[in-house]
C-alpha cells in the first residue's frame, strides 16, 4: 500500500519554519499613546489648574512570553503650586495576569487599581511609572493627589469630573493570543486543509 507522505513532508518544512520564527527576538510596537487632563476636584472648570498625563502602550510578542507595558509621564504646570504626591490608574489590579514588573515605587491596590508615591513640583514631570500586564488597553479613570504648599487649590486631581480618562488594563477582556501561537496554528493546521476537502468529496 502507497503511502501519500506529501501532507507529512509540507508539515515537516513549515515546522522548520516555524523554529526560524520562534528564535526571533521578543519585538515590541507600540499601540497607543496619548495624553489626558487631570482637573482639580475642587476647581474642575479651571485648565490651569489641571495636570496632563502622558501614556504610551506597547505590545510585546515573543516565543516565551506576550505583554502590554503600560508607561505614564505626570505634568504639573505648577500654576497653583501644588505638588503631586500620589498617581493612581483604576482597574481591578487584583485579576491574575493584571500587573506585574511594577516599577517607581507602586502599591497594588487591588481592585482600586495602582498608586504610585512621586513627588512632582511645580513646574516639572514625573519619571516614567511603568507596569507590564497580559490585558490590552481600555480608557478610565486616573487620579492624583498632593499638597497645596503654597495655598493653592489644585489638589487633589481626577479624570472626573472635568478631566479626561487614559488607558489602563481591560480585565475584563480575553488575553489577545501571542502573535507566535496564532502562526503555529496556522502552520500547523494547513497541511490538513487539502486532506480534509477531497474526504469531504470522496464522500458526497
């Protein structure tokens, strides 16, 4: 009996393909980045006493791992002169794959989200405060606190009212498939496609 080893050779040379992409190296690209308005809590119609929020997302995909790294930069225009002393992003930072890699001091605050401690003068931006999570990005609520050192009214800040939302984890949604495992599958799988069609019509 002739055995047809076509399937099993195309299998074969795609496997080796496949090796060749799992030996790249993680890439990275980003996916988002934007900037968002803090407003006073107590003074939410005033733009100068708003604080801006930077954010930037990217993807990385490799063969061992695939993540989202979320990066956020604090301006305060110091108009008021007040100064930040706490940075929180809201999300349920409880969920398993939600954050992890915290740098800049943070505190996972559960399903409240993650606070950083800075210290952001007047006048001047924070370091980048970072976190890595499996889950991609949705827009919602961040806020700041700090102290009005010199009388002002900025203090606290918040997304609302008045201000704008930045991007955070969405837990709620399934974790997008490593770019590798959706081209294993597809290497993988092709090969059957001919074999599965002429069953099909030997069998009509």
């Amino acid at each position: 009996m002739k055995i047809n080893s076509y399937p099993f050779f195309v299998l074969s040379i795609r496997a080796a393909l496949l090796v060749g992409l799992v030996c790249i190296s993680a890439k990275a690209q980003d996916q988002s980045t934007g900037s968002a308005t803090l407003a006073s809590i107590s003074n939410p119609s005033v733009t100068a006493d708003m604080l801006t929020v930077d954010y930037w997302v990217s993807y990385t995909s490799g063969p061992n791992s695939s993540f989202y790294t979320y990066d956020y930069t604090i301006n305060n225009p110091g108009t008021s002169g007040a100064q930040v002393e706490t940075f929180n992003v809201a999300f349920d930072a409880s969920h398993a794959g939600a954050v992890y890699d915290l740098t800049g001091g943070a505190q996972n605050d559960g399903n409240a989200g993650i606070t950083w401690d800075v210290s952001v003068l007047p006048g001047q931006s924070s370091e980048t405060l970072s976190f890595e999570s499996d889950f991609g990005p949705i827009l919602n609520n961040a806020s700041a606190g700090g102290g009005n050192e010199n009388g002002g009214i900025s203090a606290p800040w918040a997304s609302d009212p008045g201000g704008q939302e930045v991007l955070v984890p969405n837990v709620a949604a399934v974790p997008e498939p490593g770019i590798t495992t959706l081209m294993t599958l597809s290497l993988l799988l092709f090969p059957f496609r001919s074999r599965i069609f002429w069953k099909r019509r030997t069998r009509s």
